[in-house]
C-alpha cells in the first residue's frame, strides 16, 4: 500500500503530490519506480514507457542528462483516482546551459495507492544562471521554500 490512496481529496491528493516531488528529487530510479505499479504506463514528452525496468532506464538516462536537477509540483486538481498537477524544474546540461523545464501531468492511480498512469507533457526554457530560482541544496526542497505559486510560476 502506498497512502494516501484513493478517492483523493483535495488535502490528501496535495501530499501525493508532495510524496512523488520529495521521490523525484533524489534522483534515485530505483526509489521513484516503487511509486509506480509494476505494469505502469507513461506518455514522457513524445517517448512511452511501459513497467518499472523501463522507468529505471528512462530515469537513469533523464539524470544523466539533466544535471542539478531541482523540482517543484503544485496540485492542479482531483477527482476520485486521478490528479492533475503543473511542475517545473531546473537543471543544466553538460555544457553549463540551464533550464526551467515547465509541465502538466495527469495520473491515475490503482485502489493500492500507486499510480497506474503518467501522462506528462514538458516544455523547455534555456535560462541564465542568474534566473534560477530552484537553489535549494540537492535532494528534497525544504518545507519553507516558496511553491510554484509563491514564485509567480
């Protein structure tokens, strides 16, 4: 079981969503696939990712490639199994070019608690350095730092 499970209400869906942004930001594969059922199916940009051993891959690779990564999910909305969230993260690639990455996500999840389906749709903005706004030391964003909202996102 991985509570809160569903039907979601406002309050419990909001620390789902903070339950897979704290699994996110440690960038361990391993530990973000647990959330997932073990046939999940996920729509990631244009690719598509089927089961656990896929969602390791992809991860491993996304991690790779996005250095420094910082993310942020807000709860958009809920109804019974699914939830709605936007997000944005921060992170540079290997020549030093930084990005706020921004996307919506739709999620359904199984009466277990873990979630059967990931559709992301993702956009990506090449910033400055000094336009970060994700500078928290990596891994989990503290309790008191300001939500997508809080920074006008």
């Amino acid at each position: 079981m991985r509570p809160p499970l569903p039907p979601f209400s406002a309050e419990s869906a909001a620390q789902k969503v903070r339950a897979a942004e704290d699994a996110w930001n440690s960038r361990d594969p391993e530990r973000v696939a647990q959330a997932y059922t073990p046939d999940c199916h996920w729509r990631n940009r244009a690719e598509f990712i089927t089961g656990h051993g896929q969602i390791v891959v992809f991860l491993r690779r996304k991690w790779a490639r996005e250095r420094d990564y910082r993310l942020i999910k807000e709860l958009w909305a809920q109804e019974g199994s699914r939830i709605a969230v936007r997000f944005a993260y921060e992170w540079h690639d290997d020549r030093g070019q930084w990005f706020r990455s921004y996307g919506n996500e739709n999620w359904d999840f199984a009466e277990d608690g873990r979630m059967r389906r990931r559709i992301a749709s993702i956009n990506d903005l090449p910033i400055a350095e000094a336009e970060r706004l994700f500078r928290w030391p990596l891994g989990t964003r503290p309790a008191d730092y300001p939500s997508l909202s809080d920074l006008g996102l």
